[in-house]
C-alpha cells in the first residue's frame, strides 16, 4: 500500500524522513499483500443451486475452499458478496470482508442433467466466528478503512498491521478519517491514504507509543 504525506511542520518532516516513507497513493480496490487478503481460489462444486451465492458458506481451506450448508461443522465463512468478473473491475467488496475468494469459470460435465455452468467471479467472505481481520483496526482484509493501522514496510509503502500490537508490527499510523478532498483533512494529519469510494482520502495520524505496544519485526 502506497501513500502520500502531510508535511505541516519540520519535526514532522524529520520524523517522516526517518520512517521512509513517500508519496505515491494505492490503486483503489486492490487486495492486499496480506495473509488475510484472499488470494485464495473456490471450486465451483457442492452444496446449493448457484455456486457460493450471498448468504451461503463456505469450508475451511488454505489454497482452496468448497461449498457446504452453513449449519455444518465444517463451515468456516459466510458469502457477504458476490460478482462476476474480476476484483481489480469489478464492484468493490463489502468495507468488513475477511478475505476474498476468486472463483474459476467452470462447466458441468456432459452427463451431468444439472445446470452447474459457474462463470468467473469472486465471494466476498466474513469469517463465522472471530478473528475478524476486516473490521477496523484487524489487520487485514482486502480494504483499508478507517480505524486501521498501518506501519512502515521501505520503498515508500506502508503495510496494514492490528491496531492492538498484536499483528507482528508496532503500528505507527492510523486512519481517523475519510473525506472527499485532502483540504478537509486535519491539520494533523501525516499521511494521506487512498481509501478508494465516494470519501477517497483516508486521513492518518500518528498512533502513540502507548498504543503500539508490539515489537517490530526484524
């Protein structure tokens, strides 16, 4: 993720220099570089008429999920939205998804009277139970919003991590806000963030140190 500074004083100015972080902004809409994110795939078979539709669940999986009735033990996340097409074009996920599945285009076999032709598309996913790593300040998701934390990670980006230290990165900053236009941030504010969405600019300021209580990972 790639964001822009705000620069209102010199002591601000120092401390964003040590930080190293720079000005570009993220592409809206992007799943993140995260463990949480979503890169993941679904298999266009199992439970239900039309294949991961909202309000159906899915399995537990760690490079790909099925299909199953919410009330099974073996459900682990809920369908919260779904499109066809890609993430990068399509319509944006929910703000709290929990990670996004990318679902293959697919078509029944030959001898299969059932009509299971599934195009190419994506499940936006909240997990049943917690952890939930795209409510503010989580850690992860394929959004940032505001409420979340992100740290410094070189080449003038910076990376979401949990506002309560827990993520494996102290976090340094935190979206306050949204707004329309950088002019509406505060005056505080140190970093401009893109959010994507009708209130693009996320405004962030400093998190302090008793906030951020983990260690930085080496």
């Amino acid at each position: 993720m790639r964001v822009s500074h705000a620069v209102p004083g010199a002591l601000l100015a120092a401390a964003l220099a040590v930080a190293g972080l720079s000005g570009c902004q993220q592409s809206p809409r992007t799943v993140k570089d995260s463990p949480n994110a979503g890169a993941s795939s679904a298999r266009p078979y199992g439970y239900g008429a039309v294949f991961l539709a909202v309000d159906e669940c899915s399995s537990f999986g760690t490079t790909s999920f099925t299909e199953v009735p919410c009330t099974s033990e073996h459900a682990a996340a809920r369908v919260i939205g779904r499109h066809d097409g890609d993430p990068s074009s399509g319509p944006p996920c929910p703000a709290t998804t929990d990670f996004v599945l990318h679902i293959s285009e697919s078509h029944p076999a030959p001898d299969d009277k059932a009509d299971r032709t599934v195009p190419q598309g994506y499940a936006c996913m909240r997990n049943l139970e917690p952890p939930h790593p795209g409510d503010p300040g989580g850690g992860g998701g394929p959004h940032t919003i505001v409420g979340d934390c992100v740290y410094g990670a070189g080449k003038g980006e910076v990376r979401e991590t949990a506002c309560d230290g827990k993520g494996g990165h102290a976090p340094q900053y935190k979206v306050a806000s949204a707004v329309a236009r950088r002019s509406q941030c505060p005056p505080s504010t140190a970093l401009y963030v893109d959010l994507g969405g009708a209130r693009p600019v996320g405004c962030a300021l400093p998190v302090s140190h008793r906030q951020g209580t983990a260690r930085q990972s080496p």
